[in-house]
C-alpha cells in the first residue's frame, strides 16, 4: 500500500495519480470526506469515473490495445501508448465492480448515503491507469458524522471495509488489470 | 454660364460630401442584434412591461441528496447569448423555499459567449471557488445546476465549460473534471431508485 500523502499537504490530483502509476499499483481509491449545505445530509459514498463527459476520445482509448513497435536489436514488441489523461477509460468495467464491492464492504460497517454508488468526471480518476474510485466516507458538515470521522472507532470501520472489499475483488478480479484479459 | 456652372460644381460637390458622412458615421450606429435567435424551450409570458419567460433552473432539495428543477420567471433576451446570461444571473441568486442554492451565495458571472458548435462558456469570478466549501456532491450541484439549466432551457446550447476568472479551470474544489464543456446530465435531478443501483 502506497499513501500519496500521510500528514496535512496538498498534493496536486496529476500527482496522485502519477503515484499510482509509476508504482503499478493494482487499484487506485482515493480517500474523501464530503460537504453538503444540509447539515442533516449524511452517508458514505462511493463513485467511480464517468466517460460521458469526455467524448470520442475516451471511446477511442477504451478500444486502443497495445502497438507492435521496432525495438533495438531487431523484432517488435508490444507497448501500450496511452496519453494518461485518458488512461482510466480503459478500466470502467473494472473500476465499476470496485465500487460495488467496496459499497457492499462499507455498507457492512457504516452508514451510507442513499446515493451509495455514483458516477461522475472525477479529475482525479481519469489519468489512473488501473481500476479506480473515490470514497467519501461521510459529511463533514454534519456535526455528527464530523465526530464519527475524528474517532479511530469509525476510523478502523472504514479501513476493515476497505481491507475487506480490496481482498475480495482481488479473489473475484485478480486479472483484471492485466493486458488483454479485459 | 459661368455662374450655372459654378452652382452646378457646388451640387456636386454637396452631394459628394453627403455621400461621404453617410460611409463613414454608418458603420459606428449601433445594430440591434436579431430578434428570436435564441427559441428558448421555456415558454414566454408576456406578463408586464417586461417579458419574462418560465425556465427551469436547479436547486439542492430540503434532503440535500438531489438537485431537482424548479420552473421560475427569468427576463426575456431577444438572443441566445444574452438569454443564457440572464438564465444563468437567475440562477445565481437566492434559492426559493425550501430549497437551498446549489452555487455558493454572491458568486458573480463576469461575462457568457457561445462557441461555434453550441458550448456555452460560462465565466465565473473566483469568489466561486474561495466560497465553496467543497464535497463531491455539493460541487457535482453547484457545477450541474450551470450546465442543466443552460442546456435545459436553451436547446441551442449542448455543452457547457466553466471558467474561472476568464481561464480554464481544472476544478472548482477538487472533484469535478472543468477541462471539457459537460453536457446535461439530469441523473441528480432526483434520488436513484432501488433499481438504478
């Protein structure tokens, strides 16, 4: 597990995933805490990427496989030329049965919005190159869910469920992620 | 002769003259822009000494989870640019009970063109951003209630970028892709039933 930042720092949304990609990460989940102008509105939720927003080019990426390219000492070999801006297209099968897996896992452990699963153009998903969601994990601005949230009780709720429902996509997904078992 | 002749030049002459003011004051006389460009999908009312007509603009619902429309009375534009202006100052200021406004109070527009191929650019002061408290969801209202009540009302507009403080934005908080005009997405409008999940 690789933690884009442990302590109070902006760290810019290409970073994050630049973090995940060039250590290969196997899943990316990007860690929230959500706002609203109700103060009663509470739950977690959990979205993953939206194409609709990006046109032809995400659907162009979805569909790219990988190009035989010459390499030094003669013969090809297979590279992967995808711009990361839209690298996340290419996962939204995945990365939607890892919202579920992990909502089922949160909903186990903590309260959920009636939004629980969601879609949406999230900058910080589309460059990660690799199955990917954005949880929130509750509403800060519901003073009792902004207690929960400061509490290890709640705390280590959401890191079991997230535990839990990263081994259980692994056991149900493990390839995923793999050229060509899409 | 002579004299013919001399009032025959300074015709001409006066003529020429006339000729010359019309040329070159014409252009600098203002041309109204045309009337009806803008066939807005709201229905107009003539309701008044000024027009006005129904549009549907987007506010967070009293549960908070939902951005549903609500039909309200915006003033009439005889063009497609300034009848988004308009839509979008209407949806700027206060939210009608009991709803609550989807973008942050006293958030000003500094200006609204349209492109070529039917984006509208919606340019915001910054205060958006400082005033925004942020939260997936309050952004995903704050930024959707621009681009649905545009692309709602004005069938001519199908895309929608926001800008802030006349440039490209990444985001508005942290969450929403700002580099791409969006297209409407009413899917918050209400909350997903059992079978949506």
């Amino acid at each position: 597990m690789i933690l884009t930042r442990d302590g109070d720092t902006t760290v810019g949304l290409d970073e994050r995933a630049a973090v995940a990609n060039n250590n290969k990460a196997d899943l990316f989940i990007s860690l929230h805490a959500n706002a609203a102008p109700r103060p009663a509105t509470s739950g977690a939720e959990v979205f993953y990427l939206s194409l609709d927003e990006y046109g032809d080019a995400a659907e162009r990426v979805a569909h790219t496989d990988s190009d035989p390219l010459p390499i030094f000492g003669g013969g090809t070999r297979d590279i992967e030329l995808i711009l990361w801006d839209m690298a996340q297209a290419r996962y939204i099968k995945e990365s939607a049965a890892l919202a579920q897996t992990v909502e089922s896992s949160l909903r186990q452990r903590v309260p959920m919005s009636p939004r629980a699963i969601q879609q949406a153009p999230f900058r910080v998903l589309v460059g990660a190159n690799m199955p990917a969601v954005l949880v929130e994990m509750g509403f800060i601005t519901n003073p009792a869910q902004e207690k929960q949230l400061q509490s290890d009780e709640f705390q280590n709720l959401i890191v079991q469920a997230l535990v839990d429902s990263i081994t259980r996509f692994r056991d149900a997904h493990g390839a995923a992620r793999l050229p060509g078992s899409r | 002769m002579v004299r013919r002749m001399a009032l025959g030049s300074l015709v001409v002459l006066v003529i020429l003259a006339l000729v010359w003011m019309v040329a070159a004051i014409a252009p600098r006389i203002p041309v109204r822009s045309v009337p009806a460009a803008a066939s807005p999908a709201a229905s107009v009312t003539p309701s008044g000494p000024e027009r006005k007509i129904k549009a549907t603009l987007y506010y967070i619902s009293e549960d908070g989870l939902s951005l549903p429309g609500v039909q309200r009375e915006v003033p009439f534009a005889d063009s497609i640019a300034e009848q988004a202006r308009r839509i979008v100052e209407a949806q700027l200021t206060a939210a009608p009970p009991p709803y609550a406004p989807a973008v942050p109070g006293g958030t000003t527009l500094r200006a609204l063109f349209i492109g070529q191929r039917g984006e509208a650019f919606v340019d915001l002061a910054g205060d958006v951003r400082t005033k925004h408290p942020g939260g997936a969801l309050y952004e995903l209202f704050t930024i959707y209630s621009i681009v649905n009540a545009l692309t709602v009302n004005l069938p001519a507009i199908t895309r929608v970028q926001i800008l802030i403080d006349g440039k490209e934005a990444d985001t508005l908080a942290g969450h929403v892709d700002l580099r791409h005009p969006l297209q409407k997405n009413l899917k918050w409008t209400e909350l997903p039933t059992d079978t949506d999940k």
